[in-house]
C-alpha cells in the first residue's frame, strides 16, 4: 500500500484531482475541528462507494497499519 502525508489539506485535495484518471476508489476519513463544548465531528467521504467496498478499503488499510506497527514493512528515512 503507497502512503503519502500532506500538511495541507488542499495539497492533499491537488495531488488526489491530479491522479484521478488512476483511481479507481477513494475513501476519505476525517475528523472536524473541535468546537468549543462540542463532540468531534466525524464522517467519511467516498466517490459512490458500495458498503462493502469501503470496508474492504478499511480492512486493507488496518492490515497495512497493523503490519507497519509489527514491523514488517521497510522503513522509510525522512
């Protein structure tokens, strides 16, 4: 699984339009900025995504998170 990490949300949104002819599904997981006295808000944004394609995006992506925290993926020297 490719990762890449942006500061800003807007370059995220930029290099995401830019590889839209390669993409075929995408799954946005975000949290809202804190209101004061309220709740995070969360939610989830997706390009028409059937329930068991987004959890097979989920799962996939826990796999790779549970791989890295083992230790078995290569590091990457920033």
């Amino acid at each position: 699984m490719k990762s890449e990490k942006f500061d800003r949300i807007l370059d995220l949104a930029a290099s995401l339009a830019a590889k839209a002819d390669d993409i075929d599904q995408v799954l946005i997981i975000y949290r809202g900025k804190q209101v004061k006295g309220e709740d995070d808000t969360q939610g989830s944004m997706d390009n028409d995504l059937t329930l068991s394609e987004s959890l097979w995006l989920v799962e996939g992506f826990k796999f790779w998170l549970q791989a890295g925290a083992a230790g078995l993926l290569p590091r990457i020297e920033r």
